[in-house]
C-alpha cells in the first residue's frame, strides 16, 4: 500500500515541477530574452548612425566650405548622398530619422565655432585647419515591446579636420 502511495506523490511532484517551469518561463525568460533583443536593436541603430555621421563629415571634409550641406543630410541618414527637390531619395537606415535631425557644421555653416582653427604642435603653430561636424540628435528609439521602453539617445557626431 506505502508503494502505491509514493508512486503517486512522485507523479504529483513532477506536475507542479512542470507549472513552475512554466511560470518561471513566462515571468523571467521570455522577458529577458526580449529585453536583451530590444538592447541588440537599439545597439544596431545607434552603430548604424554612427557610422552615417563619420561618412558624412568624411564627404564633407572634401567639399568647398559651406556647399552641399544636404547630400551630407542624406548621406548620414539614407547611406547615399542622392537626393531630389529637397529630400533624400534613398530609404532611411534607421526608422524615424529625418534630416532636420542631422547638424552639418564648417567654417561657412558655423563660422563661430569652427573657421580656420590653428594647428598647434609642442607650441609651434603648423597651419591652420578646416574643421567638419555632422551630429545626429534628437532621433528616439521606439521600443517595439511598449512607449515605456522608449528612449532619445544623446547626440551622435563625428569631427575631421583638414589642414587648410
């Protein structure tokens, strides 16, 4: 009689071991798992805007001061600097990015903060040179697991210099 009373106990065990599991899987893994894939995202996204912002000021570095600001825009947002009437042509690279998002700075856009900035070495001056920065700000990220995962990331820039 004892045997047939532990056989079921046992059967018993392994079932709420089994609902434990599951609530275990609902309320931490599935969780985690999706947060951390939320975080992969956003890591891309702020990666890929980097890396528009360093191609643009690289393509402006070799452009005559104060022209093509907007083939810059385009270039940091879309990956190519095509654009028609006014706007990128191109798809953008991360969704919701705009170019009045984007800030292209030289001796001509921004004149009081980067005109012809002397090059010093070892308290020799060398030269002067051109300064260009592209920064993205503003761009929120928009959490695909809820608004109250969303999030603004801080401003994104690259700066070059040319000696001029």
């Amino acid at each position: 009689m004892s045997m047939v009373t532990t056989l079921g106990l046992n059967k018993r065990q392994r079932g709420a071991a089994a609902v434990e599991f599951a609530i275990l899987l609902a309320l931490v893994l599935v969780p985690l798992t999706l947060g951390v894939a939320e975080m992969g995202r956003a890591a891309y996204y702020y990666n890929t805007m980097s890396k528009g912002v360093r191609d643009a000021a690289r393509f402006m570095i070799l452009q005559t001061p104060g022209t093509r600001e907007l083939e810059a825009k385009c270039l940091a947002i879309t990956g190519s600097s095509a654009n028609g009437g006014g706007g990128c042509t191109q798809p953008v690279l991360v969704p919701g990015l705009v170019p009045g998002e984007v800030t292209v700075c030289d001796r001509v856009l921004c004149a009081a903060s980067h005109n012809l900035v002397p090059v010093t070495v070892n308290g020799v001056t060398l030269g002067t040179a051109n300064l260009v920065t592209v920064t993205i700000s503003g761009q929120i990220f928009r959490s695909l697991l809820g608004a109250a995962l969303d999030f603004t990331f801080g401003p994104i820039s690259a700066t070059f210099s040319v000696k001029a």
